[in-house]
C-alpha cells in the first residue's frame, strides 16, 4: 500500500433519536402531550436533561414526522358544537375514496375521515349545533357523486375522547 494512498474513514452510524421507540424521546412525547406549552427547560427537569438536548430531541422527531403538530383541546360544547355523530358511508361507481374524501373535507363540520373495511366505505365523524344541522349535513353528503348510503349514528355521552396515549413515565437520561 503507497504512502499517498489514504486510509479510507468509515464512520459509525449514529442510531436515530427521532425514532419513537427510544425510551426518552417516548417521556419527551408524554411530558409534551400533558402539557405542549411547556418550556424546554421544564421538560428537561422532568426528563433529566438539558434544555439544548430537549430541544434538539423535539426538532429531530419533528423533522421526522414523529411530532406532526401542536395544538389545543377544545370543548366542543363551549364553542357551539354539542351534537356529534358518526357516519358510514356506502360508495359505488367510479368515483374513489380519495375523491370522495376531498369533497367531504369542504364541510367543516366533518371532524375526521377514515377508509374503513366492512359493509361500508368510509367513516366520519361530524359535530353541529343542532340535529337539524346534522340533517342537513348529511344532505350534502349524499349529494357527492359516488356515496350511495349512510347511516348515522347518534352519540348520547361520551365517556372520553383522546389520542395516542405516550406514557410520560418512561425512563429517563438519569435511570
């Protein structure tokens, strides 16, 4: 081997700390959905770790996707919209789901859409002040080409209401 020829570097991969599994980042994601206004300084405390590690954790996983957004809860009722239900819908014909769902996601009053598998087609979810505001609501959603029924389920209380749930006690740095 010549003397000019260099030695090639290799580097070790770094293991990717935006990834969900790893133990810390699942307390940052609990510590932030109890409260996403918490400074990084008083995630860190809980966490055992700096504020810059903090935040170059959050920036990381949110550059992954892992952290899609922050955000409130809001009280449905507080704010006009106590009545919510949840509606099948059949298609048929040509028309697909995707397209479907962008006729849907028009109407503000349709809080989520999912593909679904079974009888029907897709499912959302809608809240309104009124039921005759949910009538007319799925009027509306009949008369997008491509859905041929719905079927409307009423909700009379609901017990909770949350999302992924990210324990908050997981391990720290300092465990």
């Amino acid at each position: 081997m010549s003397k000019s020829r260099k030695k090639q570097k290799t580097f070790r991969r770094k293991r990717n700390p935006a990834v969900a599994d790893d133990l810390i980042n699942r307390k940052l994601l609990g510590i932030l959905q109890e409260n996403a206004r918490a400074t990084y300084a008083e995630i860190g405390q809980r966490a055992h770790l700096s504020a810059p590690a903090v935040y170059e954790r959050i920036r990381r996983m949110q550059q992954a996707g892992v952290i899609q957004k922050h955000t409130v809860a809001i009280n449905p009722a507080a704010v006009g919209l106590p009545f919510c239900a949840f509606i099948r819908i059949g298609t048929a014909g040509d028309h697909g789901c995707d397209a479907i769902a962008v006729s849907l996601a028009k109407n503000p009053e349709i809080e989520e859409c999912h593909s679904i598998a079974g009888e029907d087609t897709l499912l959302v979810k809608v809240r309104t002040a009124k039921p005759i505001d949910l009538e007319y609501l799925i009027k509306r959603i009949r008369s997008i080409p491509g859905i041929v029924t719905t079927v409307t389920t009423v909700v009379l209380m609901s017990h909770f209401e949350r999302g992924i749930q990210i324990s908050s006690d997981a391990p720290s740095a300092a465990d």
